[in-house]
C-alpha cells in the first residue's frame, strides 16, 4: 500500500516498539514495531493514553518524510487502526 494518501498526508501503522521521549522526559512520539517514527505533541499523550504503549496497535497519518528504514510523520490524526484516522 503506497502510503501517500490523495491529500498529501501519509499513513502510517504498526505495533508500539518503543515509547520516545524529549530532553525532559516527556513523550514526544513512537518507534513501530516496522521502523515509522510518529511524532506528536504532548496532549495526544492525554487524548490517546491507551494507544501509547508498548504492544499497542497504532496508526497515524500525517506530514511527514521517508528516512532511513521507514517513514517519520507529524501525526495529525492516531488511532488503533488506519480506519480509525
């Protein structure tokens, strides 16, 4: 599945590998388990605290560039599933 979606943001899905955290130890993002990086501010913590785990299913999509072994995105939208975003 091409990733890119028609208005410009892309997709993204995966298993929680790996909770990212910022100079100060709050969350700032994911690693899945299929090397994406989703990035977001702090209040998606709050919003989606049972999505931001590890073991969890999470999909996302927003702005956003390929880079090394997978894409890293500014999540606009996260979810459990792609159909949820």
């Amino acid at each position: 599945m091409d990733p890119q979606s028609s208005n410009g943001l892309l997709s993204v899905a995966g298993v929680v590998s790996r909770i990212l955290q910022g100079a100060n130890n709050e969350t700032c993002g994911v690693l899945l388990d299929n090397g994406d990086i989703v990035l977001f501010p702090p209040h998606y913590v709050q919003l989606t605290a049972s999505y931001i785990s590890a073991g969890q299913a999470l999909a996302a999509r927003g702005y956003g560039v390929a880079a090394g072994r997978g894409l890293v995105i500014d999540a606009q939208a996260i979810g459990a599933s792609l159909d949820e975003v």
